[in-house]
C-alpha cells in the first residue's frame, strides 16, 4: 500500500551506532544487582516459543534479536518485520496465537531477556499498528498525502516509537531538534514576530535545514510564508478550517512561493477523516505513538 522503507532495504541499517548501548541499559535496568531467577533455571540449553497473542503488526525485530544477544541466545524469526499477526492456529499454534519466533540458548539467558523483549516488541509493534490502521483509513477517505508522527515521545524510548512509525508506514517526521528547526508559538513570542523568528532560524540553518511555522490562522501563514518558511503548520484548526485555509494558501501563492502545509493538533483515529484534503501535504498526530495498545506477546519455554 505505501512506499515503506521495507521495500527498499533493511529499517534496522537506519539505526545509529550507539542503538545497541540503549538494549545493555534495558538489561542493566531490569538485573541491577543479583539474578535469583537465573540461580534457580542455570544455564542448561532451552528453546522458547515467541507467541503472538492479539493481531497487529509485528515490529521491532532487531531490538528483540539484540536483547537476546546480549544474553548469549538467538532467535529464528517466523514472520517478517512489518507483517501481521494473524490468529489463526495456523502451523500447529493454538487457536488463538501465532507463532512468532523461536529462542534458543542457556535458559537464564533466555528468562534474562525475556521481559525487555516482550516490553520493546509489544510497544513497537503497537506503534506499528496504530499507524497502520490511521493510514488505511486515510487512504481510504482519498487522502494522498503524508501521515507523520510527532516529537512528543517516551524519553529514552524515542528510537523504538519512531522505528514503529515507520514500520508502520508514516512519516517518523523530525527526530530531534537538530533534525529541522520548528518554530512554535512560545519560539515567536519570544522573538516578536514570526518573521523576526524565521529570519533568525534561516540566519543559522542555511540550506540544509527546512524551517516551519506552527500558525493559529490564515493571516500567520501568509506572513510566515512572505518571511521564508518551508512549511506551514495549521494548527488546531477544525477539519473545515483547514480545508478553506489549505485552498486559499495554495492558490493565493501559487507560482510565488513553494511551501508545504502540515496539519496538527487532535488528530485520532475517529476524527482524522475530517481533515482529508489534498491541499494538506501532511498530517501529523501523536495519536499513532502516544497512549496506544500493545500488541500483545508472550514467551514460553518449552518442556
């Protein structure tokens, strides 16, 4: 259906160097001092089955296969990044459950890992899900444009939420505030103006960074779009206003001006709808990572 970056390549060569040093700070969280569990299990070689207990889409492959890594397992996926649990009984599963994944290794190792995987995939595939279902609504109401998500992320779990936006098929938008410069109300309250606040943003950023303006009307937008930003927010605007305000932006600097306009500010999934029309380049909402159900996983060692 989208243009996802599972098409083009492995999503886990997009994560940085020091993704790794984030799973050994989730083992060191969760076994900071002694291991009783482990002294009672050993280290005898176990195999484990990753189950798939409520439908979504599995996401989140690679931090699973570091988790158990770092525990001295390894782990045979069933299904690919990006697909969907089906419950079916299908393989020999229980009604009920899919079959995930397989885990082998020293059982204190596989019990070591077990919670940070299950915590890590069910929040990412979660994020994965969401996504997914906003996007196939939107296509559906006939919109052609971007679904995008937001910055307002857990902290320490950023890199997880935005790989789930992706997997699941949006934009992950900017990652962090190095990423683009965003200027926001308080931004150009402080500077005075918003044409006083892109100047300097542009003064810095050069050509490699695009500059936007969150506005609150029409009037905003004209003013941050004659001072030089890339992209103009509307924001909280109702799902009719930004139709009229998206329209007339476009056609009142058609030829002039090139920008795009975003759209945010209480999207969900039961209103985003509202908000169809193709003269939005973007919808951004923190709906499809903030506060969503976790697809749920379970791990059982095999006896």
């Amino acid at each position: 259906m989208e243009d996802v970056p599972l098409e083009h390549g492995s999503p886990e060569h997009l994560l940085p160097p020091s993704w790794k040093t984030q799973v050994t700070a989730w083992l060191a969280e969760d076994t900071p001092t002694f291991d009783y569990g482990g002294f009672v299990v050993g280290n005898d070689p176990r195999t484990a089955t990753l189950w798939g207990k409520s439908g979504g889409i599995v996401a989140g492959r690679p931090f699973v296969d570091e988790v158990f890594a770092q525990c001295g397992c390894a782990v045979e996926w069933h299904v690919k990044e990006g697909s969907h649990v089906e419950l079916r009984g299908h393989g020999g599963a229980p009604k009920g459950k899919m079959r995930v994944a397989t885990v082998t290794g020293p059982t204190r190792g596989i019990l070591l890992g077990e919670r940070v995987a299950l915590n890590t995939l069910a929040r990412c595939s979660g994020v994965a899900s969401m996504t997914r279902g906003m996007l196939v609504n939107l296509r559906a109401a006939g919109y052609a444009g971007i679904l995008a998500g937001t910055r307002k992320t857990t902290p320490g779990f950023r890199l997880v939420e935005k790989y789930g936006m992706l997997i699941g098929g949006a934009d992950a938008h900017r990652m962090d505030l190095s990423s683009m410069i965003m200027l926001k109300d308080n931004h150009v309250w402080s500077k005075g103006s918003i044409t006083n606040a892109v100047k300097a943003a542009k003064s810095v950023g050069g050509f490699s960074l695009k500059v936007e303006v969150e506005v609150q009307s029409e009037e905003e937008a004209d003013e941050a779009i004659a001072a030089g930003a890339d992209v103009v927010m509307l924001d909280n605007f109702t799902g009719e206003g930004v139709k009229v305000a998206a329209k007339s932006l476009k056609e009142k600097w058609a030829g002039k001006k090139h920008f795009l306009v975003e759209v945010s500010g209480g999207l969900t999934l039961d209103n985003v709808e509202n908000y169809v029309c193709n003269d939005v380049d973007i919808l951004s909402t923190s709906a499809i990572h903030q506060g969503v159900p976790h697809v749920d996983f379970s791990l059982k060692v095999e006896h």
